[in-house]
C-alpha cells in the first residue's frame, strides 16, 4: 500500500491524473442464452462444416481469383510468390457469409 501511494505521489507530482482508462457499466438487462447441455450419446456437430460449402459456393469470385494465383505461383521457376491475400480474402468472404446463418443453429 505504501507503494502504490508512491506512485500516486509521483504521478500527482508530475501532473498527471490517475483516472481508469475505460469505464465500467453495469447492465442489468443483458440477458445471455440458457445452457443446454448436450444429450447422452448426442454428438456435437460443427455448424460452420455445414454452411462453409454453400458459402464457398456464393464466394465464386474469391475462390477463381484464389486458384488463379495458386496456378501463377506454381507456373514460376523462383519459387517466389504466395496467395496469402487472395486466401484471407476468400476466408474473409466465407467468414461473412457463415456469420449471418451460424447463430441460427445454437440452441
């Protein structure tokens, strides 16, 4: 305890005010979903393995442009290149399409 009041003495010497740096609120009303466990013998399924193929299927733009750096980085004798941006845009694309549908399959 001695200190932390050395270091608020030195703060306050130093002109600075100690003063948290984000709020906390309180919120009452925020209700979270219930726990439901799952069945003896149910087996959990992932969701997201279900929606990943119709999404790849509505990211037809990302996956041609993917495979298209993919076939340009193979064609290339220096062994340098990657899809690094293509492939984190086509993983963004099927992010966002898996997002509007994976909240509908919790219990």
């Amino acid at each position: 305890n001695a200190e932390y009041m050395g270091v608020v003495a030195r703060f306050q010497l130093a002109g600075a005010h100690l003063t948290m740096a984000y709020p906390y609120y309180c919120e009452p009303f925020v209700k979270f979903p219930k726990y439901h466990p799952p069945a003896p013998g149910e087996e959990m399924i992932d969701p997201r393995k279900k929606l990943e193929p119709v999404c790849m299927s509505k990211c037809t733009n990302w996956v041609n442009e993917y495979n298209a750096c993919v076939q340009r980085v193979r064609a290339r004798t220096d062994g340098r290149g990657n899809c690094q941006g293509q492939y984190e845009e086509l993983g963004m694309c099927i992010d966002h399409c898996v997002a509007k549908d994976l909240f509908k399959y919790l219990k």
